[in-house]
C-alpha cells in the first residue's frame, strides 16, 4: 500500500469540524479556512481530483447523472432568501423519484429481501402513482435451498428445514433482460448487495440498508457509539 493511500483519513477532520465549523475542503477561501492537513485528498490526491472532474464535465452519462444529482441535493432544501440557513424538505424516496425524474428514468427495477415485501409493495406504489414503471425481484427467485450452495445445515438461520438462498446475481439478471433505467436496493444482506451491484447493468441506489437489529437503520450503532455499542470498540466479533 502506498504512503498516500495509508493517510487518506478524511474521518479525522471531525474534530476540525466541530470546533470551527468548517473544513478546508468545505471553506472555500483559503484566506479563512483551516489549515489543510497532511493527509488531506486535495493536496496528494490532485490529479485523481483532476481527473475525476473532467468525467463531471464532459456530454457523458456520467456527467449526465453527476448534475442530475447536485440538483436534486439542491432542490431538497428550502431557501430562505437573506438568510444562510437551510431546511430539508424531501425524504430519501422523493431525492430517489426526483432524481429519476432528472434522468428522463422511467423503468425502475427494485431488488427486495423477502422480508421487506411489504415496504417493496408500498414504494411501488408510490413509484407507480409518480408516473413510473416499477418491476420488483425478491431475493429467493429461484428457490434453492442453500445446500445447493455448500451451505452446511448448522450455518442456516434453521436448521434441518428447507431454506432458499438468496440470488442477487438472477436479481440483477432479471432486471437487466427487463432493461430497467434504474435499480433501488430494499434490503439486501451485506455481501448479496455487492454481488447485486456488480452485476446490474443500471445503475444502483440503496433506499433501505439492512440492519435486522435496529429496524434498518444501521447508523443508530454509530449514534450509540459512546455507550450503548463501545464494545464494538473495545471486544473483537464473536463468528461462532
């Protein structure tokens, strides 16, 4: 690993933040800001920087989806004129619409956990009374049991019972033989999401994350970080 990829570290301006309210990156005006740290991206990571702008800028479909979304992050807020402060208005499902929207995306492919059918059903829905084509692929299509997959009968969420696999891999297939425009994630397992994204040929978005503890709300872990979950900081995972 090379020296720069070892000091990238963005998560320690933190403190940077909360004591002076910005960052260098976020200032702006180099004669306010903070002092740009040594592991700081903008310094040793310019020509990526460099480069990676031009992808912003060009005709492509990158480009493309890069303005659709600064819009969209714009038009979430509420301005108020002569003031600085800002109020949000929409919620992840109307930035997720909204940005669909902006594409001229009308064909939406929704990769769903059996356990969130419901939700799926509602944002359907909801896609539907917006004008849009939703098609919904739950993750056990195919229904094979997992020791088809080398799965032994102990590492089941219940043993000795017939259990299908998850297949985000036919997920994203299906979607893509039906040529979605777009793809939303409903709860995948961790590992089945990345297998999901690899493979859609569309691009991919994350409406809910899959936490089985917290409701799927996997960021409460974080907020509890100084009592509730320290041992996660302190005892290392028990995979037994």
């Amino acid at each position: 690993m090379s020296e720069n990829n070892e000091k990238l570290s963005c998560s320690s301006c933190n403190s940077v933040w909360a004591n002076k309210g910005t960052t260098n990156c976020w200032s702006g005006d180099p004669a306010t800001a903070p002092p740009r740290p040594g592991y700081c991206p903008t310094g040793h990571g310019a020509e990526i920087i460099e480069k990676s702008f031009a992808e912003y800028t060009g005709d492509g479909d990158d480009a493309k989806l890069a303005l659709a979304a600064a819009r969209v992050e714009g038009l979430c807020y509420l301005k108020t004129p002569g003031r600085t402060v800002v109020t949000p208005r929409w919620t992840r499902v109307e930035d997720t619409i909204a940005l669909a929207k902006l594409m001229g995306w009308k064909k939406i492919g929704i990769a769903t956990c059996i356990g969130l059918l419901s939700e799926t059903d509602s944002l359907a829905t909801i896609l539907t009374a917006q004008g849009l084509e939703p098609l919904t692929v739950c993750c056990k299509a195919g229904s094979i049991d997992k020791n088809s997959l080398g799965i032994a009968e102990e590492d089941k969420v219940r043993p000795n019972t017939f259990e299908p696999a998850c297949n985000p891999i036919a997920q994203a297939e299906l979607c893509n033989r039906a040529e979605t425009d777009m793809n939303i994630i409903i709860g995948l397992c961790v590992g089945h999401d990345m297998l999901f994204n690899k493979y859609s040929k569309a691009p991919v978005t994350t409406l809910v994350c899959k936490d089985r503890v917290t409701g799927h709300n996997p960021v409460a872990v974080l907020y509890g970080q100084n009592f509730y979950f320290k041992r996660l900081q302190k005892v290392p995972m028990d995979l037994s």
